[in-house]
C-alpha cells in the first residue's frame, strides 16, 4: 500500500497532478496495486485561504506519506508579497523540513522531440545525463545572511556530511548507469568548493569502478552547450545546480517534458520542473508529460518498482511516437491536442 | 604617445600576442600613432624564472602604462603548485591590484562562422551583445572564507559602491547601444542579490532611457541558450559573470574569436577569452583573432579611438569572408592557415 500526497499548487498545476493521477489509477488497475493520493493545499492557492503557502497541516502530511507529487507554485497574484510570505520561501522550506538533499534531474532528449531544440540535432541527439544538485545546503541556507543600506551578504558553507551523502548518492546512481561522474565546483576560487572536491574524492575510494572527473562550473556550462553527449552523471553544489540542471533541461528542448526528483533520508517529492505557465492556466493546453514522468520517478526512487516506471516512460514514447502533440512543443503543420486527450493516450498506452 | 604592456603569458600566448603586437605596428604607422610596447613576464614564465607568477615589477609596470595586454596564463606544469602560487591567484591579484572592476565579454557571432556553433544558425545569426561582469568583488574576494577537516566557507558580499559604479558602467554601455539592460542575480533566494539589484535600480533613476529588465540566473542562462537575440547588455555579480559570460562565448561557437576588457578607475587590462591551449603552444597553430580583437578594444575603450578599432574588425571579418581560417574555425575542406599567415593577411586589410 502506497501512501501519495498531491499538492498541485497553482496556475497549470491542478491540471498535470490530474493527469498525474489519471496515470497513477491505471497503474493501479494494470498492477494491482493499493495506493492512497490525499490532495492537500500548497503555493498561492494555500495562501489565498491560510494566508500562508504552507501550512502546517499541509507539512504534516508531506512527512507523514512515501511520496509527494507537486504541481507547480507562484504567479503574478502573489508575487509582491514580502520575500518570507512567497512561494521561493515555501519551496525552500518544504525541501529543508523534509531533509530533501538531492535533486535528480535527467537531461535526455525524446527522439521524437530532437528538433524542437535550439542545439543542433546531431550535436543534442542521444544526449541522456542526469544532475545531481544538492539541495538543502550551500548558500542557499548559509548564515550569516542578509542586508543593509550600505552592503549585502550570503554564506556559502558546506559541512562535510553533507557533501559525503549527496557523493554517495551520485556515485550510487553512476554505478547503475554509465560509472562516469563528474564533480563540479569552483575549487580554483572557492575554499568552500576546494573542500567540497576533497570530500568528493574521499568517497570515491568507496566506489573505485566509477571514473571521477572534475570540472570547473564555467567550463562545464559551456560543455553542456557544446557536446551534451559526454555526460553521464554530474554532481555540484546547490546554486551550481540550479543554473546547470536549468540549462541542462534546456537543451533537450523540452522542458515541459522533464521530471525531477527530491531526495531525502525518509521522504521523497516528485515535480515537473517547468513553472506554473499562469498565461495558460485552467485551459486544458498543459503539457502533462513532465508530471506523469514525475511519477515514473517516484515509482523508480520510492517504491522501488523500475518495471512500472519503464511502463510509464514507454507509454510516454509511443504517444509522442504516433504524433501527438501539445502546443508547447507542436510544430506548425501539428494536429495541437489537449491536456487531457494526451494523458488518455498515454494512459490508453500503458 | 601610448603606453602599452604586454604580459605574454605561457601556452599559445606568446604567439597571439606577437600577432597583436604585429598589428598595433601597423596601425601605428598607418595612423601616424606613437605607440611604447614594453614586455613583461606573467604567469607560468614569470614563475619559473623568479618563483611568482606576478612579480612586483610586472605589476608597478602594468600600474605605470595605458593599457596592458595579456595573452594566457597556465598549464599543465604549474597545476600541481599550492593554491597562492597557481596562475588563477596571480590572475585574481592582478585584477584587485589594478582595481579592474568591470570585465566587459562581447558576444557576438560573425557571419561567416554563423555554422562553428552547436546552436541552429537561425537561433544564433544575428547575436550581438555585451557580459558585463563585476570582477574585483563578491564571493571571489569576500571574508571570511578557508576551509578545516569539518567544513569550508565563502562569503558572498557587495558594497553599496561596489555595485553603484558597476552599474552605472552598464547603464552607459547600454546607452551607446541598443538602451536594453538585463540585471541577473538570484534574488528570489539570495539577499545579496536582491541588494544588488535594489542598487541597480537606483541607478536607473540616472539613465530613463535604459529599459532594465531583472532576471534570475538560472532563466538567464537557459536564455542564452534559446533566444540569444533577445539582449543587449547584460550586467551581473563576479560569480555569475564567471558562468554567463562563458555560455555567451561558446553559443557563438567562436572561443577563438573572443576579446575581453577589463576596466577600472585608472586601468584596464585586454586578453582574450581563451586559455593557454599548451597542447598546440609554439605551433604556429593558434588562432591570434581574439587577441587583436583585445587590441581593438584597447583603442576604443582607452585610447578613445573607435575609428581605429572598427578597423580592425573590419581587417578581420574580410579576412575570414576570404576563407581564410585558422585549424581550430576550419571545416574539413578548408585550407588551414598559420597563425602568421593569418595575421599577416589581417594586417594586409587593414
Ligand atoms: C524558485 C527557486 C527558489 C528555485 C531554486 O533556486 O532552487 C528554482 O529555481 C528551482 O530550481 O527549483
Ligand atoms: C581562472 C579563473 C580564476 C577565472 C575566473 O573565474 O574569473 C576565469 O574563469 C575567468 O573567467 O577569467
């Protein structure tokens, strides 16, 4: 039995959990599987009735479940709010209370989709990585922090803890994948990365069949550009991870296809990581995919049951591969289909 | 009379700054110009006669001219020196030293190597703008910072004057440009950032005609990317500059092409954006174009003498709409070209 909590948030969020949903009952129906989804208040559409994007209550739930699918969060209705009432400050504080350190973040192009990059086909086909980013450490959460009239400050710090867990990790997920990682840092400017590389290379000792390479955060920014293909695992830092998985989304050219998947000791939390689109919202044009291949991941990291998850991600090709399309990633010449007409195939596919 | 240093460097420098100086020759003559070029040792080659990278006569002698033109700097023979000795800590003192405070990165696309990139053609023609980095603050400079067995740190800090005079560089460059400036920080997480960005708006009250547009760093590099079009003149802290500025290089698929200036109150320091390249080094092979490109930049930004640097341009775009392409630009049915060849064809259109 299987205990999912949803919370689809705000502007097309509502509609890909949905469909995420839609996806989750077939599964249950095709396995035989018992599996609870309990749908509970988060974002702006939290804050609208609690004056708070998460509440306790919501808090409760995420930590008292094995999984938590979200949406998306934000929007222009809630975007002048004082910086500790937004939805940032919710995101940050929903990933530190559940312990969620790891963010997995694949990088792999649909062959069905190579062209709608802006990278060349040839130089962006059969690219298929995944980021590793920390995600409860760094600067994001250093103290002391702040600002004033005359300057302001951040914290970038790293205990060794946590950099040898979120190591194991990736030398773990290199291990079933390709055995190559590669660390990235900034360690010819930044203690804090010199030591983060240390620690990296102490638990390579662990896992001696994985090759270990360093590569310094610029240089890596533009390799992503330039040859996506030689990657395989890459593992860094927080605020290196939130620019590099970004743009390693970008080039597969489909963000509104891509999942992600947080990490932690004891829970676990799946999402899309396209934004809530609030231009589109409650029109049945969202892409759906990113949120139903959310959900693959959940069956992979939390329920450990990679057969189901291939099944979704094969359901996922075969929709793509007879056509069909949402707007976001249509070509002109494109029949465009719904949110809900896609999600019936993929759910008629699985 | 100007007053130029140059501080060759290690790898292929000495090479590309032979080929600038090559053609600072020409100019001279052909502008009736007087120009002083006095050589200095940096880097690598300053460390294996005196054991520093950057000795205080290099540095009074940069300190004592117009403007200073460097090659590269490093190598594989001095990558294993403890961490004050490597060229990264010469080339971050020489920065502070000299107080260059803005770093300018142009990234735009020539038309005749429009395909060199893995970006579509139809993305990437056209790409003309400006990386505005801050280089003598922030996380590369600020206290307390170190590392122990159990954790390591940076700061991150701006003063307010830090960012007042940065941004009023920026605002500048924008007013000679296309009047569109895009501010990146991260402050929808870092208080740093959103220090930073209260201060460029500020400043915006000086400069109406400026259209300032915020952006975070995580979307701006995936803009990059997608749309490189879309700006003008971008402006962002030291860390973030690190990795933009690089992605906006390598988007145009022209490393080798690239020049860089490096400003300050009293100074300024030209190179190009490309490494020491050692594994081609005293080849002939090297591609001297960005480094005249930093001399073009020497004769608009401190000589205020933009005649002669489109000029230069000019030499180097006929060159290259000739045919003529140095190894590393070359397709495989091109003649591949020397790095005297090329230079002597440069300077032949000037
Ligand atoms: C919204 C923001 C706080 C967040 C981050 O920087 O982590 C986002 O960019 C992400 O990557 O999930
Ligand atoms: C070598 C390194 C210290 C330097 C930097 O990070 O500034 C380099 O990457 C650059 O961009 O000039």
């Amino acid at each position: 039995m299987f205990k999912i909590v949803t919370i689809p948030g705000d502007g097309i969020g509502p509609e890909v959990v949905a469909s995420a949903v839609q996806v989750i009952n077939a599964l249950e129906e095709k396995y035989d599987l018992e599996v609870s989804i309990e749908e509970h208040l988060f974002g702006g559409a939290s804050y609208d009735v609690h004056s708070e994007m998460l509440t306790e209550e919501t808090l409760e739930a995420c930590k008292n479940c094995d999984a938590v699918l979200l949406g998306a969060v934000g929007g222009p209705k809630w975007e002048n709010l004082p910086h500790e009432k937004k939805p940032e400050a919710a995101l940050l504080r929903i990933r530190k209370e559940l312990g969620l350190f790891a963010n997995f973040r694949p990088a792999k192009v649909y062959d069905a989709l190579v062209n709608a990059s802006s990278l060349k086909p040839d130089i962006l086909s059969g690219t298929d990585f995944m980021v590793i980013r920390e995600l409860t450490g760094g600067i994001y959460f250093g103290q002391p922090r702040g600002y004033d009239d005359t300057k302001g400050w951040n914290t970038m710090v790293y205990e060794k803890y946590e950099v040898e867990r979120i190591a194991r990790l990736a030398f773990e997920t290199a291990m079933k994948r390709e055995k190559r990682l590669v660390c990235i840092d900034k360690a010819n400017v930044l203690e804090c990365s010199q030591f983060w590389r240390n620690i990296v290379h102490e638990v390579h000792k662990d896992f001696p069949d994985v090759e270990l390479t360093d590569m310094y955060v610029d240089n890596a920014a533009m390799q992503v550009v330039r040859d996506p293909k030689q990657f395989d695992v890459i593992v860094t830092k927080n605020l290196f991870g939130d620019i590099l998985s970004d743009i390693s989304g970008m080039i597969t050219g489909s963000l509104g296809m891509l999942p992600s998947a947080s990490i932690g000791k004891n829970h676990a939390l799946y999402e899309p990581i396209h934004g809530s689109a609030p231009d589109i919202a409650g029109q049945n044009k969202a892409n759906p995919i990113a949120t139903i291949a959310s959900v693959a991941m959940m069956f992979e990291h939390s329920f450990s049951m990679q057969h189901v998850a291939d099944d979704i991600y094969k359901a996922i090709e075969k929709t793509l591969e007879s056509g069909m399309r949402t707007a976001d990633i249509a070509n002109s010449d494109d029949n465009i289909a719904s949110t809900t007409e896609i999600t019936d195939a993929i759910t008629a596919n699985l």
